[in-house]
C-alpha cells in the first residue's frame, strides 16, 4: 500500500504521525512509505533519517496523493483538495467536531479518529490520548517549574532553608497522574483533586495528598464513578463542596496545575478569579483544560498571561513542545491501529466487528459514520 506522510501544517504543530523507526516497521511490511520533505524536522527526524530507514521524500501533492494518509491533525481545506475520494486517512481527528467531520465526508475519505478509540486493554497501545496526556503532564510541570521565581525542593543551604514548593494538581486522569510524579521528583509538595473515586489511591501511591470531598448523597456518588473511565459532570453540590476545599489548597500554593476535562462538553471551571487573587505574587497556573474553555476563566487559550501577580500559562498543545517523544510515540500508537486495517495478509480493511475500528471509522463512502 502506498502511505503518504505529511508535513503538518496547523499552527504550533511540530509533530509528524511516522517516525523513521515506524517507516522501517510499515515498510518491512511491505509498504511504500512516501515523507513530505521536511515532515520530521521539528521532531528531530531528518529527510536523511526516514531515507534510511527506506522511505521515499516527497512532496505535499505526492505524500496527500497516497492511498493511506498518516496524520497528527485533521487536514486544512487545501490538504483536502490534494487527496483523491476513497482515500484512507488516519490521524488525530478531533470526533466531537460534527463540521470537520462533514468537511472529510465530503471529500470522500475513509477516516478513523484515534482519540475515539474505547478505553480497553486492548486499545491500550494506541490510545493517543494517553501518550499524549502522560507528555502533557510533565511538559505541564517543567513549564511551571520555569516561569516560577522560586525552586521546587526544599534546600537547605549554609545561605539558609528554601521551602519547597506547594503545587496543587486539579484533574488526575493520565495528564495529572504525570504531573504529580514529575513535581514530586522535582522535589515539590503536592495536593490533588478528582471527582473519581478510584484515583484516591493512585494520588497517594505517588506520595501525594488527595483532596478528599466526601460523597453525601447516592447522586453525587453515582456521577463519581463516571462512564467509561471518563468524568461526568458532577452535581452542583458536590462542585460547591469541592470549591471550599480546593480554594483553601490554592490560596496556599506556589504551583497549580489543572487537566480537568469532561469529554465532549466544557472543561470545569475549577479555579475562579477569587482563587487566583488568593494566591501568592509570582505563583502559577498552568491550565492543560485551555483547548476546552479552561479550568480557570481567567487562562487565556495560547497564550501565558499575569493576572493578578499570578502567571497563568493556557497552552494548547504541550505534547508539541516535546515534538520528539511525543511524536514517537503517537506513531507508535499509529502503526498498532494499522495492524487492525492493514492485516498482514490482505490488502485495507475496516473490520466492523472489531469494537476499535467502530468506534475510530468517523467518515465512509460520503457520510459522518459516528453515532
Ligand atoms: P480526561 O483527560 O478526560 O480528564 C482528566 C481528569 O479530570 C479525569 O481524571 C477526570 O475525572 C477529571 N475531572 C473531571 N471533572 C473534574 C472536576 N470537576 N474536578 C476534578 N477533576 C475532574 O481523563 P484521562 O486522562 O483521559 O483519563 C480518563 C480515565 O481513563 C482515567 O481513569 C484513566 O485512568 C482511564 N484510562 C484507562 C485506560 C485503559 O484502560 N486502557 C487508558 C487510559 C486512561
């Protein structure tokens, strides 16, 4: 199969969807693999390296112009128009997005949106929101540990003691998970906060403090629990309860790090603009929920602002900034699907009955297939 690899073109996006390590792989297989000029650069692949490992350099038209195309972000308007209907398309394809969705229908693609895919054992391996999130969680950190004008271990010192630093983590799904192992090698002290039950244990086994806000009533424990591993929005009494212990946290930290996120819906606001005056001047907030409104209103998407004395950092893309790991790894969550529509012994195939496959397939022959 001919499998083209554009270079990304959406603003900040330094990651590419094959890395010469997954060209070598795909063209063991039997594959041609054909590489935008330029498509690895800002992941620290050169043209030489994918050459390498077998693949061919090309350009836009020949790399959107292959049978399969391999993606980090959906397509512009312009991409679109250098790829021939029938044309399988794999990548990061944002599934809450109805009119980009419509926009690849209409152009005739079969595509499949990895962030879809279930929440299994087996999807495991290519679960790019996972990959991703576990960068994002520690890109989150090395980030706040940068614009802070403090340290984060405690130091003593024969100039004197240095406190460590206080980071509070909102949200402990993968992304937050990382950032609590990352502060806390880094020496800090760290609280966090969930709505999930479960997570409870996994904060503490990271030697990190849960915010525990007791469940009251059998609604409140119900939304805990959540669908799918995911969050639902919890009831407004458990939020107001939630609120009261988590401002007391943030009026005391130096760091606060939010990934609170409800798929498909808003993010939660979680740290209100009474909180971020609370804290102390020169603290910080990173706010991974930025892409979906923010856990803080005052996060401005894309950019890193002061407000308040507080620095607060609402970057969109972290796992961009960290283009190399990042991209590796996407990739390889990207080869392991394709053994789902690549089988080694048959030519593309969208098996229906495999539960991965459903959930990915957004468009075919014309039409938006998600439910
Ligand atoms: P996510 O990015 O959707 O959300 C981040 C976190 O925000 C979640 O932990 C969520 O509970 C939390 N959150 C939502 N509203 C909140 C609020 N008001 N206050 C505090 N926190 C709030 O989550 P994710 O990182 O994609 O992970 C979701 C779940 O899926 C986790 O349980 C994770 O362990 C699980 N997971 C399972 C697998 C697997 O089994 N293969 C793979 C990856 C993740």
């Amino acid at each position: 199969m001919l499998i083209g690899v554009p270079l990304e073109t959406a603003a900040g996006e330094t990651r590419v969807a094959v890395t010469p390590e997954t060209a070598k792989k795909l063209q063991a297989q039997g594959h041609r693999v054909l590489v935008q000029a330029g498509a690895g650069v800002a992941a620290s692949a050169t043209d030489e390296a994918y050459q390498a490992a077998g693949a061919e350099t090309t350009d836009a038209a020949g790399a959107f112009g292959a049978e399969l195309v391999l993606k980090v972000r959906s397509p512009s308007a312009d991409e679109l128009g250098l790829m021939k209907p029938g044309t399988a398309l794999v990548g990061m394809l944002n599934p809450f997005d109805r009119e980009g969705l419509g926009r690849l229908a209409a152009a005739g693609l079969t595509s499949f949106a990895l962030e879809a895919a279930p929440r299994t054992t087996r999807a495991q391996s290519m679960d790019v929101l996972s990959s991703q999130a576990n960068i994002a969680g520690y890109k989150a950190v090395m980030i706040a540990a940068d614009k802070y004008q403090r340290l984060f271990p405690m130091l003593m010192t024969a100039a004197g003691t240095i406190k460590a630093a206080r980071v509070v983590i909102l949200g402990v799904g993968v992304a937050g998970l990382q950032a609590i192992a990352t502060a806390k090698r880094l020496g800090a002290v760290i609280e966090a906060s969930d709505v999930r039950p479960s997570v409870k244990e996994q904060v503490e086994s990271l030697g990190a403090k849960f915010i525990d806000v007791p469940y009251e009533t059998a609604e409140e424990k119900e939304a805990a629990e959540g669908v799918g591993g995911y969050a639902r929005p919890m009831p407004p009494s458990w939020l107001e309860r939630q609120k009261v212990e988590v401002a007391k946290r943030v009026a005391q930290a130096d760091v606060v790090i939010t990934t609170a996120l409800i798929p498909g819906r808003p993010a939660p606001v979680l740290v209100t603009e009474e909180m971020v005056r609370s804290m102390k001047p020169g603290s910080v907030v990173v706010d991974l929920a930025a892409p979906a409104g923010g856990n803080c209103p005052l996060t401005e998407a894309g950019r890193t602002v002061v407000k308040h004395g507080v620095t607060l950092v609402g970057e969109t893309n972290l796992p961009a900034l960290v283009a190399a790991d990042a991209s590796s790894l996407y990739a390889r969550n990207v080869l392991d699907f394709l053994k789902l529509v690549l089988p080694k012994d048959g030519g593309f195939q969208v098996p229906m009955d495999d539960d991965i496959v459903a959930a990915c397939l957004m468009t075919q022959a014309g039409e938006i297939k998600r439910a």
